[in-house]
C-alpha cells in the first residue's frame, strides 16, 4: 500500500503563518517609543534614583510602549548641548536650570536666583502660578517643553579649600558653576570668581587647582566624590533649587496624548519620589562628608543674602519690572 503525501495546501498555510508572524515581529518591536533621559548626576544620586524609577513606572503604565533610558554622568554631553539636541527634536528629556532658558524665556532665570526663597514650600507656590503659566507658553513657543516643572533638586552648598564666613572671603576663589548666566551671577554676587563647566570636569579640574571650589546639593557634592580634593565644606544655602525636566516641543507633539498623560502623571509622582530621595540623601551625605573628614563650617548669611538682594535684579536689565519682587510676593503669599 502506497503512503499518501500530506496536503499541499497544509504546507503552504504554515509557510505562511510563518511569514505572516515574521512581519509582525518588527512591527512589534518598532512600536515602543524609546526616550533618553539625560542628567550630570552620577549613578546612585537621588537623581539617578528617581529617574531609573520613573523608568519603570512609565513601562508599567504604558505597557511597554514607552520606555525610558537612563543615561547619567552627562554621558549624552553637557547641558547646553543635550537642551540644543531635544530642541531639535531628539526623543530625549533632561534636568536642566530655570536660568539655562535666559536667552529665549528670560524672566524663568528668576528662580535660580541666590537667597531668593529660604525653603522649597514656598518655592513651590511659584509653578501653580498664572505667572508660571504665561511662561509656559513663552516656553514652548521657543521650541521647549516643560515636563516636570516642579523637581526638588536640593539645598545648594559651598565646598572648597578654606573655610568661608563673608563675600570678601572669596575674593579671587574660583567656583565651578553651570555655563548659565545665572549661575555665574550668583558666584559673583557671593565674591567668588565663577568658572563654567561641566559637572563631570570638575573633579580633575579641582585636582589639577583650574577651580577651588564647587557649589551643589550636599548628595550631588559627595557622590561626585569631590571631598577627595578639598576638604572644607560651606553652608552657603545660596540655593534652593527646583529644577525642570524638559523635552522638545517637536517631539511632544509626535507623542499621542495618552503618551503625554502618562509622562505628566508618572513624572509628577517622580517629583514626590526625588524630594523624599533628597532629604533622605542630604542627611546621610551630610554624616558621609563628615566621616571622610571633611570639616563643616555654619556660617551667618545675612551678608551674602543682602549682597545679592542688590547685585541680581541690577545684573540682569532683560527682566521685567519688579519681577524679583513679584516673585518673592507669590512665594509669601
């Protein structure tokens, strides 16, 4: 007796489900929107903490359709450059300073301004403002998104080579800072001579003495490890800084608005998250400093907080008027 061969047609309908599965198999694949989130931050900063975090909430609210990828230690370049790349269009999001949007957004510089609040809760009142809300629109018509608008970045501190109690004190002392026109303001209005960097130049540039100093959130100043090199740490308090994490608006608007929805909600979560991850962090980074024998000094700021009270609003005539007194209006409010 003769075998029969199976069905043509049997052979022919599994090739093509096989086929047919391959096809979709890139399909699938191209249909996760991945987003690169830059910061300075290096890996185990409460930063990096809240940002890896929010990776998962983000995969877990959209099904793995959006994901985030952490990228730290300015390993997509400084801030200048990632904030030009995301303005462009790049699928990428990054903490930045208020104050990096003085050329285009002038009055947000405003709120990087040394001694302007003296806790974050009423800085806070500040991003549920109209006035915060005009500049929003001012914002994104300059090619920018504010996505999380609301981050607790940290108490900012001096550490450096000598102890210091007056602005005559930094005479001639140079201060890393941010490439902001803000930010080196500030170290001037403090008596210090401000050089502009990237956060992860700062370590050999203290080693190698091109710097004497840098100023930064007290988890931000030990995870750097710049302790190592000098080894007197100020409390300036010069800032309380809350920081945005911003996007591009071309890419926004790719987004669709369940995408959008899911950054806004898991970022605001985001922001609860980094706050408490802040303050857990000042305290133990605190005890870590002072265990690698770094030598604390508290010092009276009444002179530094009047001096940029008189040295701020003057050094930047592109503000509105009033606009420092309105905003410290809103925060008393």
């Amino acid at each position: 007796m003769t075998k029969s061969n199976p069905p043509r047609f049997t052979a022919t309908l599994a090739g093509f489900g096989t086929l047919f599965a391959l096809s979709l198999a890139p399909l699938t694949a191209e249909a996760a929107t991945e987003i690169r989130v830059a910061y300075g931050n290096q890996p185990g900063e409460p930063v990096d903490v809240a940002v890896k975090a929010w990776a998962e909430r983000v995969a877990e609210a959209s099904d793995g359709e959006l994901t985030l990828a952490a990228f730290p230690a300015s390993q997509l370049g400084g801030e200048t450059e990632v904030m030009e790349q995301a303005r462009f269009g790049s699928p990428l999001i990054t903490i930045t300073a208020y104050s990096n949007f003085m050329s285009s957004v002038p009055d947000l510089a405003v709120l990087d301004a040394p001694y302007l609040a003296e806790d974050f809760d009423s800085k806070l009142k500040v991003f549920d403002s109209d006035w915060f809300a005009e500049q929003e629109q001012k914002v994104e018509a300059a090619g920018y998104h504010i996505v999380i608008p609301n981050t607790v970045y940290g108490v900012r501190h001096l550490l450096s080579r000598n102890a210091v109690s007056a602005p005559q004190d930094l005479a001639g002392v140079k201060v890393r800072v941010q490439n902001s026109p803000m930010y080196v303001a500030a170290i001037e209005a403090m008596g210090a001579v401000p050089t502009p960097m990237s956060l992860g130049d700062v370590y050999p540039a203290l080693a190698q003495g091109l710097v004497d100093g840098v100023e930064n959130p007290l988890p931000v100043l030990y995870g750097g490890k710049f302790y190592e090199v000098v080894k007197t740490l100020n409390l300036t308090g010069h800032m309380h800084t809350v920081a945005p994490f911003v996007t591009g608006q071309a890419f926004w608007d790719q987004l669709s608005a369940e995408e959008q929805q899911i950054l806004t909600e898991t970022g605001q979560e985001m922001a609860t998250n980094l706050r408490g991850l802040v303050e857990q962090e000042t305290a133990k980074s605190m005890q870590a400093l002072t265990n690698a024998g770094v030598e604390v000094h508290e010092l009276d700021t009444t002179a530094f907080r009047e001096r940029a009270g008189e040295e701020i609003p003057a050094a930047f005539p592109q503000w509105s008027d009033g606009l420092y007194d309105r905003i410290r209006q809103i925060m008393e409010e």
